[in-house]
C-alpha cells in the first residue's frame, strides 16, 4: 500500500484532513473529536474514545470548569496561537486551564511569585483576587485613619495660611469694629486708657444726654472728688446702660460714685426701638451674650482671621479709609462735626444753639408716631434700673439718678405731649426711690433754648447748669473717694 505523504511517523493517518490543514495554517480547530484519539490508550489498552474512559481513573481528580478551556474568540490573542508547532514555547502553559497567552510565568518554576499552579482554575492573567496562596493578591487598601489624617493636614494647612493673610490684611486695615457703633469702640478704649491709671472717683452713665450735659471732671471737682468719667453710650435704654455699665464700665473703673441720667427715651420698651441699637448692640461681638460671641471674644487675641473678621468684611470701612475719613479716636470723631469738642474725660462740648425756627419738628413728630406712638415707659427697664442701682448702693456706691430737662418743643411733639413727659420723669422718680439713690430732678428746671444745642441735648452754656445742680445734691451725702 502507498505511504501518504501526509502521513505522521506515529502512523496517524486519519486524522481529519481539514483539522490538520486548519493546525498546518496557523488556526486551531474549533470541533475535536475525541474518537480520533483513541490510540492515546493504547498503554492501557482501552481504546472506546472519549465515552468509554474510566471515570475511577478522574475520580480524584477536581473537576474543571470547561468554560474556561473554551478559547476566546473575542480575544485575538486567544484565537492565533503565535507558534502552535512548538510545544515547547516557554509562553503555552498546559497545565493552566485558564491563562491566555498573556500569561508569561514558568509553570514548573516553584520559586517565581507569579507561577499559577492552576489551582484556581477561573484566574486569568488579569486577575488578582487572592486565591488563598497569598500569591498575586491586591494592594492593601487605605486605612479609612490615615484618610482622616490626611484632611486634617490639609485643612490645618489652609487655617494657617488663611490667618497669616488675615494677620497682613490686619496691618493695612483699620482697628476693626467689634461694638455696635464705632462711637461705643471708643468709649470703651476711654474706658480702657483710663483704667490703667487705677480707679476713678465718680462715674456719669446714661445715652448721649448724659456725657452732653453733665462734665464729671467739674462735677468730681465740686464735691470734693479727684477724678470724673463719663461713660455713656448714644442712643441707649436702661436695660443696655445697666448691662454696658455692669460688663464693660464699672469693673475696670471701681468708682465710689455713679450717676445716672435717664433721659426722655430711657424708658421706652426695647422692642419699639429694636431697630435703632437694641439688635445692633445685642448682635455686636463685644456685647453679645450668645455662646459664639463669647468664643469670639476668646479667640481674637489669638487667632488673626477672627479679630481681623469684622474689619475684613466691612467694606464701607475700606471705603471710607481709603478716603481718609476713619478717625482714630473719639476727639477726631467729633472733631469732624463743627462746633463739637470732646473732652479728655469723655464729656462733649458742643457750641451750638437751638433756633425753633430752623428745627426739623414736623419731621421729628412724624417720626415718633412711626416708631413709638404713645411713647410708653416700660416696666422692664424701670426694674432693671432700680435693681442694678440698689446692688450698687448695697456695695457701698453711691448712685444718684438724674433727670434732664428738654426744650418745650421737644415736649409739644412728643407722643402723649407735656403728660408723658411728666410720666418718664415720675418713673426716674420711682427709679432713685427704689434703689435708694440721690434724686436730681431738673426736668422743669429754669432752662431757655439758649442753653440747647437741640431739643434736648445742653450745650457748652447749659450743661455747667445741670452740672452745678447736681453737684449741689451730692455734694450734700459727702461721697467718698474710690480705692
């Protein structure tokens, strides 16, 4: 019989002509049938094909997930094989079900840290969950601590920075405004300069009418005193001069004498003049009770962004610096204003007088009607007064409550006209009474327009008027000096 040239030496001679044109072209076979290999048993001398093989020979052996044996035809690496007539091509792995061609590692190398011994059969070359050997594992995650450090890091980082630019804006800005008016600022930087000469004898406290009419220098003077203050607030009520005096004045001061003026609007309830200070004062980072206020006031010394914050962010201030028209202190504040003069000890000198004539009075009635229509006096402030004066008067202070006179065309626009008038001078009487202080009553005192510089503020001609009155009542009680 004619030998096939085609023919194997092993003598196969029926293997089927398109698998072994498909082998000899480079591409692998898609369908095999097993039966043509019947003589790969001949040892054992079992030749049935693929059905027939003993299952006790497999039986210990796992049992292999033919999915994977399937080669990949989407993959073009899994469907050429680059050299199928070497069998010993260091990239085949035989004994790796799973790995493509894309799987470089030396099966029968023990030592190499990437050799699949193809116990997970469904790792690919891609794969690198943890098969329980430890070997090809994923990197160890970030631990969620060193994530958190990391972001504390940073934003200490940006705090520090942000402060060093704060502690720069602070330098070029003006002083920041903490109180509720930069007027309030500067009383309290008075109060402050004063202190550090040691106590002061006598105190004068109330809204704008009190360091307007009454000079405690010349008042210290008269009655035998060595020191005078004053340490009044514009546009004040009673429940804010007790707090203002009570937190700001008297601690740092410690005087022996207080006077307080309770002026027409004194009394007024606090939610009828929200608006105009009350909100002002009680948001106010220097005066504020709240909890942040208070961390605020903590922190400023220390850290440049808070104490810088208000001045940072008050842009009609950079505005009106760089105009030049931020004064550096109260005498500068009022300087600006002709014919107004501020004292060392805090009075104001105002060389003016009231002319009816050219006074706003219809504008001012209709703005009393809009913001306090009967111009009520509120029990509230009455109490707080009286209590606060009566403790003072339990430490040994001597208080003296005073009432100032005002214009009578302030009188005629006033809400409620002269009775109103005459009932905030009745409640300053029940004041004093209460808290057992000096009553100065000069709400129908002999005073003319002259002595005005506006409905109810005494010039530089009426104020030594009012303050000779006083000085006469207290002069009578022989106050004691402070320390």
């Amino acid at each position: 019989m004619a030998t096939d040239p085609t023919d194997e030496p092993n003598g196969i001679d029926d293997i089927d002509p398109v698998t072994s044109a498909a082998a000899a072209g480079g591409e692998r076979s898609e369908a095999i049938d097993l039966a043509d290999f019947e003589w790969l048993d001949e040892s054992t001398g079992d030749a049935e094909g693929s059905d027939s093989l003993d299952a006790e020979r497999y039986a210990a052996e796992p049992e292999a997930d033919i999915s994977d044996t399937e080669p990949d035809t989407s993959n073009a690496a899994d469907a050429v094989d680059q050299d199928p007539t070497d069998s010993e091509d260091p990239h085949d792995n035989p004994s790796d079900t799973g790995n493509n061609e894309y799987d470089h590692t030396d099966d029968s190398d023990s030592d190499d840290t990437n050799t699949n011994t193809g116990d997970d059969a469904n790792n690919s070359d891609y794969d690198d969950q943890d098969d329980g050997s430890g070997i090809g594992s994923a990197p160890a995650p970030v631990v969620p601590k060193q994530i958190w450090i990391r972001k504390l890091v940073a934003i200490v980082g940006v705090f520090v920075v942000v402060n060093l630019l704060a502690w720069a804006a602070g330098s070029v800005l003006s002083e920041p405004v903490t109180f509720a008016t930069r007027g309030m600022q500067f009383q309290d930087r008075i109060i402050e300069e004063r202190s550090r000469q040691g106590c002061v004898d006598l105190v004068v406290a109330g809204n704008s009418v009190s360091f307007q009419g009454i000079s405690p220098t010349s008042l210290a003077d008269q009655v035998g005193l060595e020191s005078g203050l004053s340490v009044g607030i514009a546009a004040s009520i009673a429940t804010i001069d007790v707090d203002w005096m009570d937190r700001v004045a008297l601690d740092r001061l410690d005087p022996s004498v207080v006077v307080w003026v309770a002026s027409i609007g004194s009394f007024l309830p606090a939610e009828d003049v929200e608006g105009l200070i009350v909100s002002l004062y009680n948001r106010a980072p220097a005066t504020s009770r709240s909890e942040g206020a208070a961390l605020d006031r903590w922190l400023s010394p220390y850290v440049p962004l808070v104490r810088e914050r208000p001045a940072i962010t008050n842009f009609d201030a950079i505005i009106d610096q760089l105009e030049g028209n931020i004064p550096e202190n109260a005498a500068e504040a009022f300087a600006a204003q002709p014919n107004y003069e501020r004292d060392p000890d805090g009075h104001l000198r105002v060389d003016q007088t009231f002319d009816p004539r050219f006074a706003p009075l219809k504008a001012l009635s209709t703005a009393f009607e809009l913001v306090v229509p009967d111009w009520p006096v509120d029990t509230e402030q009455v109490v707080a007064i009286s209590d606060y004066l009566a403790e003072l008067e339990a430490q040994g202070i001597t208080t003296v409550v005073v009432v100032p006179p005002a214009t009578d065309e302030l009188v005629s626009v006033l809400p409620g006209g002269a009775h109103n008038f005459a009932r905030h001078a009745d409640a300053a009487a029940q004041v004093a009474e209460r808290a057992g202080s000096v009553l100065v009553d000069e709400s129908q005192g002999a005073y003319d327009n002259e002595h005005f510089s506006d409905t109810h503020h005494l010039n530089i001609t009426g104020a030594p008027i009012l303050t000779a009155a006083v000085a006469e009542e207290l002069g009578a009680v022989n106050p004691g000096g402070c320390g």
